[in-house]
C-alpha cells in the first residue's frame, strides 16, 4: 500500500499515518514522489484496509497495491479447480452441461425433463425445490417433496443434481438429496448462508449478484474456501444495467477475466440473463467460445404451463438443438485451448 | 390482463388463450384492438401471471392492468403507517433522526456515540452486531456482545435502538435486545429472513437492495406484511450505478414516488450512499425535503480509527452541526406539508 | 394503443380523452376492460404520441401497440441488407472481419497495420482521422491528412476502408476518401450529424451509444434511413454498468435481438467494449457465434507506443491468430445457418 | 505517476519503462515498494497517460497522481465563476431559477408562458427551437422561427433566454438571438461542437451526458475553457441506471462533489431528470438545500397539449407554487453558507 500525502501536508501529518501503520503492526517507509510525500506500507501480502488511511489529515491518496483475494485466486493456486461426480470433470477442460426446469413441479415434469435432457447429451441436471421469488404470491417451490423427486429422478437418469439452498433447513435437506447445493443470485452475499455452506461437504455453485462486481464475486467465493469447501463453481447469471431489452444484461466478457484471476471452474446461465427463449441458444454458443466451463439451460416440456420462467425455458427439442450445436462446436474449442496460450 | 394477438395469428390460437385462462379459473372475453384481436382477462384485482401467455402461439403482446403489490400500497390502505416508540413516533409527519456508529465496536465507544447524538437531538441509535461485509477478512462485529452494548446504550440515553439482523440465531437476539430489527440491502431479497421477520413483533427497517426496482423493494415489503409484521419503514441506500464518484448512486428521487405508492414510512442512508463525509449532510438536507421520513447518519467518535466505513462517518460535532441544520428545516417542511396538496 | 382509464374515472374524462383523440385526427372507440374503461385508438400504423394522453384527468395507463420503428424493421423489410465493396458482401451471411489501428499516426504505422490485417484474411481496414477524445489534451487524430493515408493504404492492399466523421466537414472529406463513414457511440444521437450522413452516398456504420436502449439505436438507424441512406451497418460496442472489470460492459445479447428485429447488418466491437487485449479474442468468437455478421478488431504494430487505447490492441501476430481461430469457426457457423430456422 | 512493476519484473522491465518516459520527455526514478520495484514519473502537474505503460512487460499497475483536469478545477482558480446578465448573477451564492417550455411552439405559448415564469419570480427563461429527439418522426423544433419568439419574449418580459444549439448553423442564431446557449446531454461529447460554442462569445450551459462520469463531465467543460470561453454552468439532469420508476437517475449526489472540485456554477434539472410532474418540486428542493447554485424547471400552459414533455411540464400555478416554496427555502441556505465552512 502506498499513502500520498498532500502537498501542503505536514510532518506531524506524516507522523501521525505512520503511528497508525505501526499501530497495526505493519512498518513504513516515507518516500519522495513528485513534489510530495509517500508513506509505504512494508508487508505486501495482506495490507491494512485502505479506509483506515482516507481520513487521516494530510492523507490525499491510498493505493492498494495487493488484491483483496487470497484463496480463490490464480496467485494461491496456479492449477484449476477440478471437480468429479462419478466419471464426469467440471473444470478439467470439457464443457459440462447442466439442464432442467426452473422449477420442480410434479413426479412426471421432472421425470419427462430428466430424461429428455440426459438423451440430448446433459451432463447434469438442475431443478429448484426452494425458489426465490420477488413476490410472495408467486410459486415458492415443492420443499422437501421436491428435493425428494430431484432424487428420484437422479436414480433414474444417473444425473448429478444441482439445486439451490436459501437458509439452513434448505442447506440440511440439499446435503442429503443433492450432489451439488446452488446459492442463488440474491443470496451472493447473503454472508450467513456463504459461511455455513462454507462448512458443507458439498460441492457448491455461487451465482453472481445481479449489482456485484467482479471483486464482490470473488470475495464472496472467498467465504466459501476459507470456511472449507474448495469445491466451488461461479456462476455468471446477468447483471443490472439500464439495457431494456434483455431481462439482465449477460456480462459475458467476465468469463475471460475470471479465467485469468481464480482457479475456480466458470459457468454461465443465458436463460436467466436473457429472459427470452429465442436468445438462449446465441448466447450459450457465445459463453463456450468465450471459455466458459459450463452452461445451465432452463428446460420445460410445455413453457407455456410452466409455474415459473415459462417464457425463456427451452422446449426438450430445442434443447437437444442447442446440446447437438454445443457438441459440434467442442473440436473446435479443445483446439483453441492446445493452440492458444 | 389485456393479450394482444399478432396480426396473423389464427381463430386456433384464439381460443387456445381462452382455453388457458378458463383453465386459470378467469373469465375471458374477445375484443377487436386495430386490425388485431386481443383477449381480456376478467377479473382485475388478482391476474394470472403474464408468463403464462407471453409464449403461446400468436400472442403478440401481453399488458398487465392491475399492479403486483397489495398490502404495502395505498389502495390497501390510504392513511400513513405510524410506528410508536415511547413518546417518539415515525411516520406521522414530523422528521426522525437516526445516528451511531457503523458498527458497535467496544462499551466506550458505543456510550461515547449515544451521548453525543442524543444530546445533539437524535431520535434513535443506531449500530450493528453483525455486519455483513464484502470480505470474509473484515471485521464481522460483536455479535451478541454488541447488542448488549446497544442495551445498555439505550438504558443510558433513552434512545431506541435499531441493529441489523442476518439470519434465525441473530433474529431471536435482535427481538430481545433491540427495538428495530433492520434488514440490510444484501439481504433484500433473502426471502427466508424475510419470512422469519414477518412474524417477529418488533418494528423492521428495510434497506433497499443495490439492484432493486421500486416493484422488487416493494415487494420485498409486501413479505412482511404478508407475514403479519404490518410495522415496516423502507431505505434508501443507493443504487449501483456506472456513475463512480461516489460509492452508491443516491436514488433519492424514489422518496416521492414511495410517498404517492405506499402508506409505509421512508427514511434515506445518505452515510452509505455517498462513502463520503462531505457530502453527507448536503443529501441528509436534501432528503429532508424531497418528503422522507428520516435519515439515518453514521457517527464515529474518531473515524479515523474505525474498523468500518470511516471515511463516510461524520464526528459528534460534525453531526451536532448537521441536526441544528435539519432542525432549523422543519417548520419549513412543515408547512410544505400543510399548504401543498 | 389503448387507453386505460382510472376506476373513479367520469364519463367526462373520457370524452376529454375521446377529443383529443379526435382533434389529432384518428378515431376512437370506448371499451370495457374489467371494471374500467377503455378507449382505444383505432389507427394502427402510427399512433399519437403516449405523452399527450398519460396526464389527461381520468387516465390510468396509456399502451402503446405498434412499435416506434419502421424503417430498420423487418415489417417494413423482411429480407436482409446486404452491402457490397467490390466482390466483398457484408451482410449476407458471411462474417466480416475489420481490423486496423484505434488512429491513424503515420504513413509507416498504417501501411504495416494494412499490410498485415490483411495478409491474415481482414476484409475492411479501420482507422480513426477524426478522434473524439474525452479529454481535449489528448491526441485528436490527423485529420485530412490521416484520410489521405487511410486512401493510399487502400490502394496498397485492396482493403476497403471504414473512419469515423464528426461533423460537417470531416463528413465531406470521408465522402471523398473512404468507403464506410462509421458514426461513433459518442455522437449516435447527434441528430443533426445523423441527418448529414443519412443524405451520404457512401454505406454507414452506426455505433451504440454508451447509454442507448436498443430502441434509441433503432431510432438513431432509422433518422439514417427517413434521410434516404439505406446502407447502415449497426455496432455493439458496449454500455455503461456499474461493472468494473471491463471498460464497458459488452452487451452481446442484444445480437440475437437485432437480428430478430432489424434487415440492418450487425457488427461487434470488442476492442474498445473490454478494454483489454487478452478479453479481444474470447470476445470476437463469441460475438460471431452469437450471431453478429462481423466484428472491428483495433491492431497495432506496437501497442505500447499507440497514441490512442494502446491496451486493447492486438499485435499483428495475435490478430492473426485470431483470424485463423474465426475462420476455423466459420463452418460451424454456415452449418447453424442452415439448420437452424 | 507510479509504475510498479510485477514480483517477477526484470532489470530490462524496468529500463524499458524508464525508457519510454524518457522518451515522453520526462524524468523517472526507481523506487523500491514492498518486495517489488516501482518506476516515479518526476513531473507532477502534467502526467503522460497510464495506457502508454500499462502494457509494457513487468509492469502491474499504474497509478496516476495528478488529475487530468486542468482549468475547471479549483486548483486553477479557487474562486467561485460568476456569470452576470444585467443586474443579476449566477453562481454568487444566490439561487437562479430557469424555466420555461421544453419546446417553443407558437408566439401565444411562449409569451403565456414567459409571463407567467417571471410573474412567479423565475430568473431566465429557457426554451427549445433545435429538439434533439430520439425518433426522426417527433417534432423537432420551430428553429430560426423558435428564437424570434424567445427574442419577443425576453423583450416582454426582461428575462434573459437559454437555448440549445445542435450544430455549426443553430449557434450562429443562438449567439445572435440568445443569452446562454446550451449543449444538451446528448451532445456532451460532440467535441466538434464543443470547440464551436468554446470560441462563442456567449455564456454555455453544459448539461451531463446520461452515460458521463464525473470525470467526462468536467473533461468536456475542460473543452470550452480550453476554447477560450469561461463562462460556463454545468447540469446534471439524470443518468441512465435500471432504476425505472423515474426517466432518468437524478444523480443528487454529484452536487456536493461538483462544489468541492470546481470553480463553474452548477444547474440541476428535475424535470428531464424524473419525467413525472409530481416528482419536479420536491427535487427542485433537494437540489437547493444540497448546494445547487439552480434549477431548470418545464413549464407549460397546458402540458397535456405539449408537443414536447408534457407528462414532466409544470402547469403555471404548480410552477408559481414551487417557486414560492424555494423562496422561502433561501433565507436557510443563506445562513447554511455563512455558517458551514
């Protein structure tokens, strides 16, 4: 960290910051920069918050130099992240696929939609038995009844099962019917949540918050490692901007960045970013290409009945499309990854 | 409902909308709009979702009439919602004044802020136990420790106390020690802490989200009340924003949108909206008089030292200055109230 | 459009409403929507504006049907538009590959750029002549003298050439020296240049504003089009969100968007939308497979010495390589084409 | 400026750095920062740009020192601008008042209206002749006809006359008609217009860009100094957010910050801003009491027959009613001036 001072600052302003440093048992360095005043913070690998600086008198910049991130990022683990479920790898190179209804409905929905998914190529399936919704008049979910049918149709396809956790008695039940435990959009610093999950023996997906940035991602990921669980997929959903005509603003250029920064596997949803059947297939293209380890595709054998996100829900021929185009484009991705450094 | 056929759509299509509506339990009727067909949906006070029909064949268009929120709107109730504290009251008209520090940080500290703002003329304390913070490395408050400070703060001054809650074990605390149980903008859409403190009998402070729409805050709303707890105050903190000068964008011309929507008091955080001291009391002024209720200012003794959002607290004389100020607004207000419709 | 009437509405509000309707000359027809009334505008095609009926005494909501847009629609044009340079098509299903420096510098930059873009397969040459800086100390482009060696770098390499005029005389000279007058985000509701422009032989290049809707870049495209220019190229480049990680927030999903609603051809750039070098080529490929019919690639011999956005531009060997990814893509591509209605 | 170079960084890293600031002109100097190297830039008032460093090899961050703003800030004058029209001032510590039509329509309008603005106490009268709209099908303005009118009504009434100009043509008129020309929002950084109206021997009102942050605000008034014209107000008139319960995003917040960093008299405009009538007191209040040195205020006779922002237009008596409420507002800010530092 580096502390400019002011140029009308004074040496007892100088004084004062630097007994703040020691008082938090860093040492300093006072430095000429241009015409001014700089006071170095010594450690670099873990710097006292910036804030503690901003205010002291005579103080006119603070410059972190070290990244808020520690164990999610690439500096703490250069390899990626890998995760296995049987036979299938998230994060060693492949695409993996994830698909299903928004929602849990009934025996025969889930059923009809698992098997659908698996044939046309889903490596895994998702489904919501606690949903989240604006409203409290909307379809809340099934419950346990719920997890109970992901369960079942796991038996019967032999699909991993992801499905999102809300609080703690979600977070019991998720751990015992499912193989990986989604935190949702709103919850992304739900921080309560983020510790407990923290500590379970699941993997987890953390979707981003529709206002967080890139470092909010991270940091919130970041509870989750340092809690105990290194078994962490991210998850770009959409991001609210003032573009109208997507329900969010898919910010696909993340995915590169991510890529660079953390060891964490990365996927991205286009069904709830878009809000549009007709974009989803576009935009999962997009999101392989652009590097993505994984998409999740909302799947509904009738959109039209569906209790929840009917309008951008692929129907399964249009999913089997989408999963065939995804295919075709592998080659050509696991070439770039060889050709490309 | 209104659902607006395609130019082309057929007699088929038609009567397949009507058929889905009738299966909703509505009553339907077909009306010509220009060249076009479109089918109403009867009933006004509670529509079927939009979704249902956005995908059906040869729907072009499908426009809500009635509004999604109920029970927080004016409709529902037309007279202001006034929550009593002793002799204080919120909402009524006149102007409340919430101050303390970010977070409650030892005994000295919190009796040395609850001294000072009540003697500067504030209405409540404020002060958090837990803090939900971006970084798993930051200081996550006191906990129950921290309330207790805040009990004995208010046995000290009088004031009642308004601290945030962050799940169940939080929420049981806050009941006891607390008069406000807020929730925070990170957990606006935490639906299951919102259920729970629908059912607490203690007054709520609700933070508008970061990316929340008015519908999705009033919404969030519309779950408290939905749960029994009809004792609701809103806030807001500011938006994220492209707009980087300050640390949230300051939405505040939602005060007088709430004021016209919603019987339920509004009070404005100008402290975590701007991340600034400076600008502080000119948005606490400001907020005064586009219509809210309250603003709630953060103050530390020393900001220098504190271990959150220094940068943005003012000092108890800066504080003091800013309630003389306020104060000196009110018969303004006042009479805004009497002589403006 | 349909104007929805409030539930205590008079019959004199709506013979109010009916005579305005009236005085603007369309016809009017009252109907009962639930427990209100309507009154809907009987003509079509182009409706009254919504302003003049939403703060009639009486009025509810105003509903617009018909779309703002007529021109750069598909309802006004069902097949696309397609451009042509010579034997080069823009538009009609193949991918356009444009490269080339942010500004032009000087005879030796701009030959080499040419040269090697289009050894590595580009098919139009960018350059900037006229720069529009943020700040005014900032390099502001050569002038007439950069478009004369935009037009010898042309002869050089046979590459049409794309550079953006900013008012009435650079537009003259463009007209003189280049094949594609491109219209910057920063002027895309600069009406007044927009009706210069639209009266220009030469094919355009219209870029999205930082903070256009999609229907503001639709409306921009058809000031282009009423002024009798029907050669328009529109350009993702990026909005303004709070996200931080890339320069703007690359908004790909308003590909599929365009390409549903607009004959225009649709062009990416990723360049100045990421801000960085190693976003430009994930970025590229995912644009082109979301749909776009070509992307703008900044390139410079030596990016550390550019005068202008020198981190977001490739060398000429990583253009290369990512010509070659693209072109390896574009079978994938013409495969989709087909097989996807 | 400060460079620091990455943990791994070479010796030729760092000569190579020093190297092209050397070839800038400049003079650098090595400096150790925690276990890394970092490069000084020697010359504080004028700083090369960041970009030309940030892609070099072995650098990690750049970190600029000084601010690329120059004369509009108040390290170039400390001062307060004053503009003067006749006996009154703008910028002095009083409050102007503007308002007017959004556009003018017919000499009967504007008198009404002209007349009735100043009857209430308005300061200057505001009024459009060249309408940037968004669609090439709404009405664009009487142009040269429009001024005449402002010119009759400044003669009626004594008010001195803002107006918009859009291109080389409508600022000619404007200097020969008008006492302040203003460059709307959208053509903030139309820098071909900003150098005309810079060399204008007229006063300018800038108003932010809908996309502008802080820094491009004051970056294109940094345009018109640089052009040789000082007198300038700046206005803030609402950003694009996904907040949607108003127009635009009042960005309240940049008042402060304008005040604290320069010299130019600051506007605000509620009713561009907020796009609702009954939002435009209110906010004209907060603007006051939050340090504004004025308001834009819409005004029409009979806004349901605006041709142009009815639903925004103050009705004569709305507008007479605020001007008295900001009235009686003044005597507390005047103390709030002398009183606050």
């Amino acid at each position: 960290m580096l502390i400019v001072m002011k140029s009308g600052s004074t040496r007892e302003d100088v004084d004062r910051v630097r007994d703040v440093i020691q008082g938090l048992g860093y040492e300093s360095q006072a430095l000429p920069v241009a015409e001014r005043l700089a006071v170095r913070v010594s450690e670099y690998a873990r710097e006292p918050s910036c804030e503690l600086f901003e205010t002291l008198p005579g103080v006119d910049l603070v410059l972190p130099i070290s990244h808020p991130v520690r164990k999610v990022g690439r500096l703490a683990r250069s390899e990626d992240t890998v995760l296995r479920f049987g036979s299938r790898e998230v994060g060693s190179g492949g695409f993996t696929l994830v698909a299903g209804p928004c929602a849990v409905e009934n025996e025969e929905q889930i059923l009809a939609v698992a098997r659908s998914v698996r044939d046309a190529g889903a490596d895994m399936l998702r489904g919501g038995a606690y949903k989240p919704r604006t409203s409290p008049y909307d379809f809340q979910g099934l419950g346990e009844e719920g997890l109970k049918l992901l369960a079942l149709a796991r038996k019967e396809t032999g699909l991993p099962v992801i499905t999102e956790a809300v609080d703690e008695a979600s977070v019991e039940l998720a751990e015992e019917y499912a193989d990986v435990i989604q935190i949702g959009a709103r919850n992304m610093q739900n921080f309560a949540l983020l510790k407990r999950v923290g500590r379970s023996r699941r993997p987890l997906l953390l979707k981003r918050g529709m206002s967080a940035t890139l470092e909010d991602l991270l940091l919130s990921a970041e509870y989750l490692l340092d809690a105990g669980n290194p078994n962490v997929i991210l998850c770009e959903r959409g991001i609210r901007s003032f573009s109208d005509h997507s329900r969010y603003t898919l910010d696909l250029s993340i995915v590169p960045v991510l890529e660079r920064l953390t060891h964490l596997p990365v996927f991205v949803d286009p069904s709830h970013a878009s809000g549009h059947r007709s974009s989803v297939a576009p935009l999962a293209r997009a999101a392989m290409v652009a590097g993505a380890d994984g998409v999740m595709i909302e799947v509904h054998p009738d959109p039209s009945l569906a209790l929840c996100d009917g309008p951008q829900s692929l129907r399964p021929e249009e999913f089997a499309a989408l999963a065939a185009s995804l295919k075709s484009l592998a080659p050509f991705m696991a070439e770039q990854r060889e050709t490309v450094p």
